[in-house]
C-alpha cells in the first residue's frame, strides 16, 4: 500500500510546523481577533468608530526576490516583504490594516525555514499592526523541485467609503513628499539578479559595509505607522513599487493634473547606481523605486509638520498636465 508520505507529502510534518509557529501567530493578535488557532477560518470583529466603513483588501507576493532568498538559504526577511507588499497597498487607500492571511507552497516542508518565514510575516504584522489569523501550507512535490517554495498574502482593512479615492482630495500646488525605501523592496528583482550576475558580483561582496545579499534581501519597509501617525496631514499616498514612480504615481492623480519631479532631489542608494552601470536611466525609473518607496500629496500648509514628523524630503509638486514630469 502506498501512504501521502510515500508520495512526497508529510502530514505529521505539517502539524509540527504548526505547533512551532504558533507562539508567532499568537504575539501579532490585536484585542480584535476571536479564538485562536487551528480553526478552519480566521474570525475578527469589526472596530467601532466608523460612520460609513468599507472593507478594502491587497494581496501580493514576494516575486523573484524568493529566489535570492533560496539561493542564499536566508529566509528571516521575505516575511515582512511579504506583509509590506500589501498592507502599503491598503494605506493608499486610508484603510486601516486590520488581519493578514498567508499561503506558503513547497516541494517539501524543511519545517525551521519555513518557521523563519512565518516569524518573518509575524514580526511584519507587528510593525504593520495587523494580526496574523490564519495560513495554509501546501506540500507538492510534483509542482516545485528542491527546496524551492513560494509566498503570497492577503490584507484586509477599513476605511470610510468617502476617504476611499484620494484622487479628489489632490490639488495643484500640492507637495510630494517621499519617504525613502529601504532598498529595492520587493519589484525589479529578475533585472537586478541578472545585473548582478553579469557583472559577476557575489553575496559577499561589499556594498557600503555590508554584505550584497544583505543590501538585496533588506526587507521592504512597512509605511503603516506613518500614515496613522500623519493621515490628517496627508492627501494621497502612492506605494511606488513595480512601475517606479513614474508609473505608480499617476494612480491618484484627477483629471488635468500631473507632477513635477526634480530627479536630483532624489535619495538613491548606491545599490540603484550599481544597477544603473548595465540599465539605462528610463528603464531603471520604471523598473525600481529609486529610493523612494512612498510619496505622500500633502498641502503647502501641512508640509513642514510632515516633514518635522517623518525622514520624508520634498521631491517636487503636483502641477497643471499630465502623468509625471522628470526635470
């Protein structure tokens, strides 16, 4: 007789891997979460205080930056990509992050990896202030080979219906503010990892003291605390991931208004110039965030009080035209 072992999926591994996670799952749950874990769905009750609340939700995944992780067999980061990835997504739209699912496939299980991983997505829910309720870990041999996994998440928030579209809210004259990224984030990967190859660097090497993997495997920085901490300051948010800024930033644009960047104004870290040694630079700012891994429209008025109260910096204004003007 043939066991689900015998074809490449461990059960008894499955319920040790959720019997170590679980103190992680535990630490990221708010005073909204019901029950615990090991239920067939995740339960939360909705926070009061709204007059006309929507749900809003954001998944993601981690792409090709996996891949490095893999390579590397260092997995204590992509988790809080993971989980940035999509709740920056759902402050865009002023919802609050409330609760993350995750779902990580494999060939097999190597249960301390992928409780790195999970830690990871734990320690990224704190920061973003959402609780982790709930998972699935799937195990097919026949899908992925190796020790070759892959993650994707799913964020749900609130917000109220009329603060939903920041668009009607932006205004010429308004300022740009960016917030730096901590690196590249989690787009652009497949092109940073052939630059990488081609020009025949290794993990090791340095990059303004620090190990290359390290630079590349940086997690993305999770904007949530910002937002609550400026939002009545603030009139839109654009994440800028894949499609840099010059792509992202038009999404909350209205009709007959565009933006003025000044490319020199940009904090790029030495990591995009290395880059930019095999890439040119309109293929890089459509590619990378170049630094920049949220810009918040503020008013003239509000702009010196969010940048007393952020590392943000002035990168340009929203101006009369169309899509985004680099000078």
């Amino acid at each position: 007789m043939i066991s689900y072992k015998d074809a490449g999926v461990d059960i008894d591994a499955g319920n040790s891997f959720v019997e170590k996670i679980k103190p992680y799952v535990k630490s990221t749950f708010t005073p909204l979460v019901l029950g615990g874990i090991g239920s067939f769905s995740g339960a939360i009750k909705l926070p009061s205080g709204y007059k006309n609340p929507a749900i809003l939700g954001a998944t993601d995944g981690v792409g090709t930056k996996l891949r490095l992780a893999i390579d590397a067999n260092k997995f204590d980061t992509v988790g809080q990509d993971l989980v940035a990835m999509c709740v920056n997504d759902l402050i865009c739209n002023f919802a609050t992050p409330l609760f993350f699912l995750d779902y990580y496939a494999t060939a097999k299980l190597d249960i301390n990896s992928a409780a790195t991983v999970v830690k990871g997505i734990a320690e990224g829910c704190k920061l973003a202030q959402c609780a982790l309720i709930g998972g699935e870990t799937a195990e097919m041999p026949s899908m992925y080979e190796g020790k070759d996994f892959d993650l994707a998440g799913f964020a749900v928030g609130m917000a109220e219906i009329d603060e939903i579209d920041r668009s009607k809210f932006v205004k010429e004259g308004d300022v740009l503010i960016a917030l730096p990224s901590s690196g590249l984030h989690s787009n652009g990967f497949s092109l940073a990892r052939r630059v990488v190859s081609e020009l025949g660097l290794k993990f090791d090497d340095k990059i303004e003291g620090r190990a290359l993997i390290d630079v590349l495997l940086e997690p993305t920085r999770i904007y949530v605390s910002d937002f609550l901490r400026l939002k009545d300051k603030i009139n839109a948010l654009a994440h800028i991931t894949g499609g840099g800024l010059v792509e992202n930033l038009p999404r909350v644009f209205p009709e007959g208004l565009g933006a003025k960047i000044e490319k020199s104004a940009i904090k790029t870290p030495e990591i995009f110039k290395i880059i930019a040694q095999k890439v040119n630079e309109e293929e890089m700012m459509r590619t990378f965030n170049m630094g920049v891994g949220m810009v918040l429209v503020v008013s003239k008025e509000n702009a010196s009080s969010v940048l007393a109260d952020s590392n943000g910096y002035i990168i340009g204004e929203i101006v009369k035209g169309k899509g985004v003007e680099l000078v």
